[in-house]
C-alpha cells in the first residue's frame, strides 16, 4: 500500500497517525481546509494540528497545500462520490447505495494492485491459511473461510480475544500464511499475531481501512480497503468486495485443485440427495 507523502510512523503519536490518515485520504479537500476544519473532522484540537507539521518535517500547513500543487494527488473517486452523494434528504436507500459506490471507487483507486498480487501468492501458496477476524470482521473471516474451503484450501480461524489466540499461534510456521482485519483501532491481539509471525518469518496480510498506520511496518502485505470517515457509519461493501477478489484470484491460482473439489461436492450431493435436505 503506497501512501502519497513518506510518514515515518516511528515518530508519530496515536493522535498524529490519525492526522496522517486524515490528510491521506482527503488529499482533494486539503486546498479547501484550514487548521481548525482538519481539527474538526481529525477530531483532534488545533494545536495538535499545529504541533503536526513540525513532527513531519513540514513547516505548516500551507507548505503541505503547496507540495500538493508538484503532485499528482486528483483522486477522481472521492470526487465521484461528493457528487453521488448530493441527493435527495428522502431517499435513504439511495444515498447508502451513493455512499457505498464510493467506498468501492475509492478503495480500487487506493488499493495496491501489486499489494492484491502479493497476497493472492502468499494465500495460494500457503500450507495453511489462518484468519484473524474480530468484531465486525467476523463475517468477513467466516466467508473467507467457507468458499476457499470448497477449494480445499486448509484454512482455520484464530480465536477472536485473549489467552485462545495462543492456542492457534503456537501451530504457526513459516509456510503458513496469517489474514488478519484491523479495523479503526488496532487490536493488541494482532500487534501480538504480527510481532510473532515476524519471528517465525510467517507471511501476514492485513485488511485494514487504515492508510497510515504501524501496520505498514509489521505485516508482510497491507490491504487498504475505505469504510468511510471515523464519524460515519462504517460499511463493509468494500471489504466484502476485496474478500471476495481474494477468493476468486486464489481460485484461479489453484484451479485444478478447486475445480477437483468442486466436483466432488457436487458428487457428494447427488449422490445423499435423497437423504439429506437442501
């Protein structure tokens, strides 16, 4: 995942990151903004954004407008997606589907394509696929898990919270590859996942909605997928997506295999059909 400016991570507080990941994904509105909108939206006081600049090595905020102008920062999708969005109070349904339509323009233009390749190698390469899917990422772990399984991919999912999660780590090895979703704030299970994996020279991709982030540093491939702002409802159409691209990419890579399998389920089902319900 490529991020426009080069943020040293290192160096930056929790309330900084948010500040990177704010001007990250809002690039086209940043001419338009002063200290205090970005305050406002971060959230955060706008004397955290002042302090910001000289964490970055940017003297304020107007040096950042004007590096913009040597850059090629038009992001088509967010532009999209204000239009989309300016409709009717009344039409509930169709300013979500609007929104969510932008959620997916901007995760294709932000998501790396060759980030997407390097999980897809690692995933269809794996002895084993773990899965770490907390919170509202659990569905995204169970479909994961239900449709690579048909492939006879071997897949597990690593417990959600607490001491269980050891249970699955201590399996780990080095073909093995990790999946993980961090979402918003970052759960202190996957810093654990991650910093282990490295150990091991485990391969970890994480889905994240995060573009800057320690992420970026400790896992193998970042996926970065848009949920919306920190005050809007945060969907999961573009991380089902994603998923869901995974999925058929890493078909595609083992064809044979899933094809084979396919078939035998397909087998399985005539043949108990008389026994076994729909």
């Amino acid at each position: 995942m490529k991020n426009i400016f080069n943020w040293d991570t290192h160096k930056l507080s929790t309330t900084q990151k948010n500040i990177a990941d704010f001007i990250e994904k809002n690039i086209d509105r940043l001419p338009y903004m002063n200290e205090k909108d970005i305050a406002a939206e971060v959230p955060t006081s706008i004397a955290s954004i002042s302090r910001f600049w000289s964490a970055v090595g940017i003297a304020n905020l107007k040096e950042l407008k004007s590096s913009l102008r040597d850059l090629d920062v038009s992001n088509p999708a967010k532009k999209m997606s204000n239009i989309f969005n300016k409709i009717s109070d009344g039409d509930l349904l169709g300013d979500m589907l609007e929104r969510t339509a932008g959620y997916l323009r901007d995760t294709s233009y932000k998501l790396s394509r060759d980030s997407f390749n390097l999980a897809v190698d690692a995933m269809s390469q794996a002895k084993r696929i773990y899965v770490f899917a907390p919170g509202p990422s659990e569905g995204l772990g169970s479909l994961l898990q239900f449709r690579l399984n048909r492939f006879g991919v071997d897949i597990q999912i690593i417990p959600k919270s607490g001491i269980e999660v050891y249970e699955a780590m201590i399996h780990l090895s080095p073909e093995d590859v990790i999946v993980l979703f961090g979402f918003f704030k970052i759960a202190p299970e996957i810093q654990v996942i991650l910093d282990y994996a490295k150990e091991l020279k485990c391969p970890t991709v994480v889905i994240t909605d995060r573009l800057v982030s320690d992420l970026n540093d400790h896992s193998t491939v970042v996926l970065y997928v848009c949920r919306g702002e920190l005050w809007e409802f945060h969907s999961m159409v573009a991380p089902t997506a994603v998923v869901e691209s995974l999925i058929i990419a890493v078909g595609f890579r083992i064809e044979k295999q899933a094809l084979a399998n396919l078939e035998s389920l397909q087998n399985l089902r005539r043949r108990f059909s008389n026994q076994l319900a729909k």
